[in-house]
C-alpha cells in the first residue's frame, strides 16, 4: 500500500471491524456511510451541510462526470475536490454499472464495451486504461477498477464476464499512473458462491489497497445478498479496507457490518427524500400523508439531526404538498443522518466491546430482524 494510503485495524467484535483509513484528503474512520454525489454534487445539500452531518466521504460517478461536463474540463479545473469545493476524501466509480445499465450497449469483448451515450446517442468505448486515465484526470482518493456488471442469475454470463473483469483488474493496476489516488478491485461472480470465491482469491492476489464487492443489491433476496458477504470477506485480506458498493439502507449497513464491510454508499437517502420519504426506526415514512398535517412530532423522537431538532412532521408534509425545494434537503439531511449515527454507533460500540447491548437498544421496537450469531 502507498504512503499516502494506511489501513489501521482498531478493534474487531467477531467478523465486524472498526479501523481508520488514512488518504490525502485526511482519515476515514470505518465503517462509514458515503453519500452519492453523481454528479459531483449530493442531491440538495452543500458541502458545508455535509460536513455538519460528519460524512467523511462521497462518491462521484465517473460516467455521468465523463458525459459532461467531461473529465479533461475537471482537470483543468484542479480535480474534483477543487471543482465541487469538498476538501475531504472522494471516491469515484469506474463508470462500469452506468455503461452496462444505462448505455445501450453496442459491443462487449476483452477489449473493453462499445455503447451509446444515454443522453444523445453518441458511441464510446471504454477500456480499462480509459476508466483509469478518466478517474486520473477527476482526482479522488479512491478509484476502482473497471468491471462488468452481469445479470446475477446468468451463470454462463458470469462465467465470461469473471474473465473478462479480472483481466480488466489486471489492466486498470497496469494503466494507474498516480500515487495519489487507491485504487480498489472489485469482485464480481452473481449470486453463485463458488465463482464469488474464485473471484476474491484472484482480485486478493493482484493486491490492490482495498477491496469492493459489486454487483448485489441489483435484484438478488436479501438472503442471497449477505450470503454472498459473508463468503467473499473469508476470502479477502482483513489489513486491506473491504467496500460494498451500492448498498445502504439501515438493514443493509447492520447486516454488512456484522460480516466484515467498511464502507458503503448508496443513492437511497437522497432519492427517497426526494420521493417525500424518511428513515424510521419502523420503515420509511410517506411524510406526504395526509396523517402527518398537523402531527407538531419530529420525523423520529430522538433523532439529534438539524432537521428532527428544528421542524414538524406537519411543517415537513407542507413542505412536500408545497413541492418546495427545502423539503427534499431536510428530508436528505435527516436520511443521511440516520445512516452515518447507525454506522458511528456501531463503530463505537465495536470499539467499546459493547456491539450486542447497542444492537439490542437500536433494535428495540425497530423493523429491522437480525438472525445472525454476534
């Protein structure tokens, strides 16, 4: 691992773990929450409103930034951190899920995928060494490897895509120039174990400073999904920080902190604010309903975000009603929060030897069940 990259392991409470990890941008203490800033913004909030919340990281999308307003331009501007004013870490996508999710694909071979831009229409092609030169020139932190994204169901698919996204891993470690910038593998392989396994072992050897695993969370059971954990952090170092990508409702941050994950993010807290919903210890909330006009409650009782602490459910659904702009950012202020006080709980209570007692005060009267052995 670089220098300017250290992977400190404090404490651990059977698979669950709190470390600190070190960047040039300044330390993130595990685990954590990243909100997602696609476009080098986090829906509805200034960098100063994320920072009152203590995110300590975000993420931006290497394809939509490559679509426009372009990477070169980014670069002239002093990188992302310069550009969107955030001056702690940021970590940035390969672009891989968006080119296979959203790009009308036109060719997929070892060489790298051939698509049309969702926007106009217009062919690109990316390899790995052009998903590197691309997060180069954006300048986060941390950077990932370029992978193909399958249907999880399809085996013989993911067969063939393993190989591909492993010689791509090899090709992305090879085209990376800058010592400023961590570069993650990610490990692909469906819902099927065996091929998750093999993956892990392979992105392991290649000995990246950090680890992803990606595609879940895109249609599989919850069942599936923590399985498919569980295996593939035996398989991946425990000195090396372990990242699920895209993953991130209370549920989820629970379920994969107890298996050995450090980081996560998700676009959940801001596109539910945005469609009038919050975070609660019983579900999400409709803050639209007509329940809530003239409910003088906070969105959760003991909630201490700047959202709880100053305004009513009423004010909140008049807000929505209203379509105000400020109600998708108190409502995103309030979700994020909920994220980043489960993942700073359970970091502490880890760290204290006090993970069971905090699991079952949070869990008290909660939705969230938790058939897992602490």
């Amino acid at each position: 691992m670089s220098d300017s990259f250290r992977f400190q392991l404090l404490a651990t409470h059977g698979t669950a773990r709190a470390g600190v990890f070190s960047t040039p941008h300044g330390d993130i203490e595990t685990p954590t929450f990243a909100p997602v800033g696609t476009q080098a913004s986090v829906k509805g909030l200034t960098p100063s409103q994320l920072i009152d919340l203590n995110t300590q990281l975000v993420l931006a999308n290497t394809y939509h930034l490559y679509m426009r307003p372009g990477d070169d331009l980014i670069a002239e501007m002093g990188g992302l951190h310069t550009f969107m004013s955030w001056e702690r870490p940021i970590l940035t996508d390969s672009g891989g899920f968006q080119v296979f999710s959203l790009g009308d694909i036109n060719s997929i071979n070892k060489d790298g995928v051939t698509f049309q831009n969702h926007l106009d229409g217009s062919r690109h092609t990316f390899t790995p060494e052009r998903a590197i030169k691309i997060q180069e020139n954006l300048g986060a932190d941390i950077i990932m490897a370029f992978d193909e994204c399958p249907d999880p169901y399809d085996r013989e698919y993911n067969e063939q895509a393993l190989e591909r996204t492993h010689d791509w891993a090899k090709r992305c470690k090879e085209a990376k120039r800058r010592s400023d910038q961590a570069l993650f593998g990610i490990v692909q392989g469906g819902v099927f174990p065996d091929l998750r396994v093999q993956s892990a072992r392979f992105i392991d050897s290649l000995d990246f400073p950090g680890n992803a695993i990606g595609g879940l969370s895109v249609g599989e059971s919850k069942e599936e999904m923590y399985q498919i954990i569980s295996a593939v952090n035996k398989h991946l170092p425990s000195h090396k920080p372990r990242y699920l990508m895209g993953v991130g409702t209370p549920l989820d941050l629970i379920h994969g902190i107890l298996r050995g994950i450090d980081l996560f993010d998700c676009v959940q807290p801001t596109r539910l604010a945005r469609h009038k919903a919050a975070f609660t210890k019983t579900g999400r909330m409709n803050v639209g309903k007509k329940m809530y006009a003239s409910d003088p409650s906070p969105l959760i009782q003991d909630c201490t975000c700047y959202t709880c602490k100053h305004f009513s459910r009423a004010y909140l659904r008049h807000l929505v009603q209203q379509k105000e702009l400020l109600a998708s950012t108190l409502l995103s202020i309030h979700n994020i929060h909920v994220l980043l006080s489960l993942t700073e709980g359970l970091r502490t209570a880890i760290i204290e030897n006090s993970l069971s007692s905090f699991l079952e005060g949070y869990l008290q009267d909660t939705y969230i069940s938790l058939p897992i052995s602490l």
